[in-house]
C-alpha cells in the first residue's frame, strides 16, 4: 500500500512541475518536454491501473465479509431456532415416531404388518388343499398424552384381512389417578387370557393357539380400572361382551359382561413380561387368573347365551428359554332359547421355546387341548351348532429368525391337529375337520 502512496505522490509532483514548466516555455514548445509528456500519461494511466486492481480487490473482500456476516446470522438464527423448538416442540424416535411438546402434548406413530403364506392340508375334505398369501395384519397404532401425562389416549385402526376395509381395534381415553391407579374408557382389549392380551407384535410364534381363538372375549366396549403395584397386577371392567367391538349400544349380544384379572409378579420385572419370550439375561415368573361373565339378552325374541368363564396361566421366562401354561374353561347356558346349545367346555395350552442364537435364532413347540362338549361356539356371531368333534389335539412346532427383536423378524412353523377341529379358524389358518390336518405357515413381519 505504502508503493501505490509513493507512486501517486511522485505522479502528482511530475503533473505539477510540468504544469509550471509548460506555463513558462508556452510559447516555444521543446521536444523534451513532450517526450516528458507522454511519460506522464503512461504514469498515470499505470496509476489508473493499480487504482483500479486494488479498488477490485478491496471490494472482493468486502463483499466476502458480507457474506460470511450473513452467513453467521443465518446460523445464529438456526441456533435461536433450535433452542426455541427444543423448548417447546420435540420429534424423534423411541419405538414409534413421536411428537412432543413438553409434558402439554405426545403423539406417537407406529405401525406393523404380518405378512404369511399358508398352506393347509385335509386330507378328508372336498378340497383337501388349500393355500396362499394372506396379508395377517395391518395395523396404524396412535398414543400418546393431552394436556397432561395423566390423560393419555390409544387409537389403532387395522386392515381387515379378508376385505381390505379400514376398522377400528383399540380406541380409548385413560385417566391416571396416581402411582397405581388408573382408569379408561372406549374400546379395548378384554381382561382375560394372556395370550389374548400380549400383542400380536410380540408373540413368540406364528399365531396365538387355537384354544385362544376358541375362547378369546377378543375387543369390547366399557370402562375399565387397573391397579398395578410392585408385585401385583388387577384389571377391573365393565363391558359389552364377548366379541362386542364395533357395535352400537342396542348391537350387542349381552344386557351386561364383568370382567376381572389378577397378576402376581413373582419374581422378575414388569417390562420383561410384555412378551413371553426368554431373552438373553430374562429371570422372571409371572401368574395369572380371569373370570369373565356375559349377562345375555332377554326378551323380545333376541336371546342370547349367558357365559361364564375363567382361566389360569403361568409365564416362565429365563435366559435365553421359556414357558407358558394356561387352562381356560367355560359355560354356555341357553338362556331359555331353544337355539342355543348348552355346553361345558375346557382347553389346555403348553408351550416353550430356547435360542440356539442367542436372541437370534429360536426354536419352540406347543401342545393344545381342547374339549367343546359337542358344540361349536362362534364368538364373532354368538351362534352354537353341534359338532361331532368333541376332543381336538394339536402339536406345533416352529422358529423365528430375529433380525431386530419383534421389530423385524421371520418366522416359519408346522401345525397338526391329531383328531380334527371342531369349526374353522381362518386366524390361525386352520380349518375344521374330521380327521387329522396339517397346516404349514411362514410369515415376515415389520414394525415400527
């Protein structure tokens, strides 16, 4: 900087003493002076040169300070931003995609589908074979809490397998009353076995038993209180039934249902029974019992069975096994309409399985029993017809192959059933049958 300074003053002493020089020798021009002359017009054009480079240069790095002065406003910006929306407003995933904004407002997203292919062979039947794909399940699952962690809500809608149609499964409001207390309200699951109440997404087989399909309250509408301490477990409900989901206040098959289950944690942790699977360092043993009774409908021609039932379960998982028990009984009374059969009828589950890859790889087996009295009972309709099947027996055997626990994982499993099935089970992929049956799944299964 100090040359160009240098140079312009040298410049403009040259301009002034030619100026002078000119003035005095005017009228006689010499040819030094105008040699002198040209010099200086190259000088200056020179000096219009550097003027011009370092004007560029100066105003090149001034637009570049711009620049980065914006640029790190941006990212100040972006900072107060994300500070803001840490406070206020937080997305991210913890076994479903959640939205949170402080302890005011969660949603949580997720979502799993049951993809299989059944093959079912009767070897008496008309159609002694039957096969294909079947889309199990397909569920959204939406939960969360409004206005306070106290008030927490459950919606999950799910895709018919048999007509592609949208309905509903778990919808309900709950209300937390303390560390132990809480009441619901809406459409859930009825506290009875414990097959039923484990999630499809975290069974250790294919399907849930055949006698679980058989005896299940499945969904029911009504209100229910739940009391969870360190040890013990009791659900208390008011509801409308047996299969009494998606139906209106006059739909239902009962007048009234009470239903009750008790747990008894007696050794292990709450979490670990949230399936019945024996993960690598599970220690835990986990008893059961429920009773359940529909009051039927009377009067007006529309009568419907009174039924009574109860069940008992144990659940026994260790490090890398487990295995589960449960016998379930109940009684069918006509309720004075000679359309319905009475009935006393029982069955009996066994199962275990054990990792030969630890949390990876599993093999497991399950014996069924199950004696419906010579009456087929279908829940979804409250229908009973005779059935010359009174003893069914069935043997599964099968394995999982864990890719990312129950969020991903293939499973594949053969069932038999030894002396028939009373009704069919398009569930589990069995279908009734006087004689003996075989029915060979395999299933991929995602979730999120």
């Amino acid at each position: 900087m100090y040359k160009l300074i240098s140079l312009v003053c040298v410049c403009f002493w040259l301009i002034s003493g030619l100026s002078g020089v000119s003035g005095a020798y005017a009228a006689s021009p010499d040819p030094r002076l105008e040699t002198m002359q040209r010099e200086l017009d190259d000088l200056r054009q020179k000096v219009q040169e550097v003027q011009a480079q370092q004007g560029g240069s100066w105003l090149t790095e001034r637009r570049t300070q711009e620049v980065k002065a914006l640029i790190q406003e941006v990212l100040s910006d972006a900072d107060t931003r994300a500070a803001l929306l840490s406070d206020e407003l937080t997305c991210y995933y913890d076994g479903g995609f959640i939205i949170r904004d402080n302890d005011t407002f969660l949603l949580k997203i997720g979502s799993y589908m049951q993809f299989r292919h059944i093959s079912n062979s009767v070897p008496e039947a008309a159609d002694d074979e039957e096969g294909g794909f079947q889309t199990r399940r397909l569920a959204l699952m939406l939960s969360g809490h409004i206005g306070s962690p106290r008030v927490s809500f459950m919606i999950m809608p799910t895709i018919s397998r048999s007509t592609g149609l949208a309905r509903l499964e778990l919808v309900f409001i709950k209300y937390k009353i303390d560390d132990h207390w809480n009441v619901m309200a809406g459409q859930f699951k009825a506290p009875f076995g414990r097959e039923w109440l484990t999630s499809a997404r975290l069974q250790p087989m294919v399907e849930r038993s055949y006698v679980n399909g058989q005896f299940t309250s499945l969904y029911v509408q009504g209100v229910q209180a739940s009391r969870q301490g360190e040890n013990t477990r009791l659900r208390l409900s008011l509801h409308n039934g047996t299969w009494g989901w998606n139906t209106d206040f006059e739909a239902d098959r009962t007048n009234y249902a009470l239903g009750a289950r008790g747990e008894w944690k007696v050794w292990g942790n709450w979490k670990q029974f949230a399936d019945t699977v024996g993960w690598a360092g599970d220690d835990g043993l986990l008893l059961g019992s429920a009773i359940q009774f529909d009051r039927g409908e009377t009067g007006g021609g529309t009568a419907t069975a009174d039924i009574f039932k109860y069940t008992g379960d144990v659940s026994w998982e260790g490090d890398g096994w487990n295995l589960f028990a449960a016998f379930t009984g109940r009684h069918i009374e006509s309720n004075g309409s000679p359309s319905i059969l009475d009935a006393e009828q029982w069955g009996a589950v066994l199962q275990g399985g054990v990792f030969i890859v630890p949390d990876k790889v599993d093999l497991y087996a399950r014996y069924e029993w199950i004696d419906v009295d010579g009456v087929a009972y279908k829940q979804s309709t409250g229908v009973t017809t005779a059935t010359a099947n009174d003893v069914a027996q069935l043997v599964t055997l099968g394995t999982n192959v864990f890719l990312r626990g129950h969020q991903t994982k293939l499973s594949f499993d053969v069932v038999h059933a030894f002396n028939g099935l009373p009704r069919t089970d398009t569930s589990t992929g069995l279908r009734a049958s006087a004689g003996s049956s075989t029915t060979v799944r395999s299933q991929v299964m995602i979730s999120f």
